[in-house]
C-alpha cells in the first residue's frame, strides 16, 4: 500500500510540473495572488543542499507557527514556475518582513539543538574531536592575509630539486584554526620537500575553522604545494587570463 501510495504521489507531481510547462509567466503571477489571498504561502528557502535533520525542524516551525510551505528550489524552472515563486516571495516577504527566512533558521535551531538527535548524535561528534568531511560551512584560509595561493607564492623557498609538479597534503583544521598534518599523496619525497612543506604548515596563519551547525569543528582540507619556480609560473598565467 505504501509502495502505492508513493507511486501516485509522484505521478500527481510529475503532472503537476507538466502542466506548468504550458503555462504562461502571467498565470503563474495571477495564480500565486490568488493562493497568497488565500492564506496559501509558500516560500522556496532550501535550496538544493539538504540537511534532513534540520530541514524537518524548518519546515515545522515555517508550517505551525506561520503557516508557510517551504519548498525546494528546482532544477529547471519554467515560466510558469517563475513568476509564481517570484511573486509569492515577493508577497511572503512583504507580510512576514524581508528576515522571516532568518527566523524560521534561528528558531529551527534552537529546537533542533533540543532534539534527541542532536543531543545524543551530533553534539558528541562535535565535543570529541569528530572530524567532518564536508561541514556545513568549510574552513577558509583568512582574508586579511590574501589567498593561500599568494601566502605560498610569497612564503615558498626554492628547492634544489622536486620530483613532481606539486604535492598535496591532507591536513586536518581544528577548531581553533590552527592545523594538523595527516598525510602526503606521494611517499616518495626527497627530504628537502617535505621538510619545506611541514614547515610552511608550521608559519601558515590560523584558519577561520569550519562549523557545524554553527558549532566550531575540526575538519579535513587537502592543500596543494609546489617548488618556487612553479608557483611563479602559475602566478604568471593566472594574471595573463584576467
């Protein structure tokens, strides 16, 4: 039954969006005034990125207390489509004031922080030192010192000999941006080479950690290093190509 009841679900959908196909731009706009005049509101917040555990809490708290839909942005938006979301958010907006979408976060926040899930799930993974590959937000190599690529152009010794074009270095950030080296991509590497990277690791500034549910975590980053000479070169084409 239940198998069935989801197939007819879907069909229902897939007709849906196929009659949106062959509607105009203004019946999408006519028909959002008409649903919103009837206290209809919907409003497309999640985006194509999806936290389940999360995302539950949004759409109850957007649903019970001010009776707005969420729903997701898609991949390929018709006319029809459009207008209708342009309108209706235009509308949404206009009545629950232009930070709803932020209210709706903050209070799905502070109900999730209180779930069970939370407490005996995600908080641990965060207070034990878990790392997360991907966090919501990834940690960023901090702007007042430009971009990683200029910090190494500028901090990189020349070496008397590299075997290859650049090797890459896991490293785990930690939640106070400091970082941890884990491993190289080759095992090859002469002496010389991994002694500059360890220590371009070691005078590398703190990064901006990554978070999680916007609880600092550590989390992995793989980085990319090459010989002076190199980095000059590629130094070089990318300015060529702006």
């Amino acid at each position: 039954m239940k198998i069935i009841a989801f197939l007819t679900i879907l069909v229902s959908i897939n007709f849906v969006h196929s009659q949106s196909i062959y509607k105009s731009c203004d019946e999408g706009t006519n028909d959002a005034i008409s649903h919103f005049n009837s206290k209809k509101y919907t409003l497309t917040t999640l985006g194509q990125v999806y936290f389940p555990e999360f995302q539950d809490f949004q759409i109850k708290v957007a649903k019970e207390k001010y009776g707005i839909t969420l729903t997701r942005s898609d991949c390929v938006l018709f006319p029809y489509n459009s207008c209708y979301k342009k309108t209706m958010r235009e509308l949404v907006l206009k009545k629950f004031g232009t930070n709803i979408e932020e209210k709706i976060y903050r209070e799905a926040l502070v109900n999730l922080k209180k779930s069970k899930k939370y407490i005996e799930e995600i908080k641990p993974k965060i207070d034990t030192g878990y790392v997360f590959n991907p966090a919501h937000i990834n940690a960023e190599f901090p702007k007042e010192y430009g971009t990683i690529k200029n910090f190494l152009l500028h901090n990189t010794q020349e070496l008397k000999k590299m075997k290859y074009w650049s090797v890459l270095a896991d490293v785990i950030i930690e939640k106070d941006g400091s970082i941890s080296f884990l491993k190289f991509n080759k095992e090859d590497l002469n002496e010389e080479v991994e002694y500059e990277i360890r220590r371009l690791l070691l005078i590398m500034p703190k990064w901006k950690p990554a978070t999680y549910y916007e609880e600092k975590v550590r989390s992995k980053r793989t980085i990319s290093f090459s010989c002076r000479y190199n980095l000059e070169i590629m130094n070089r084409i990318r300015k060529e190509r702006k």
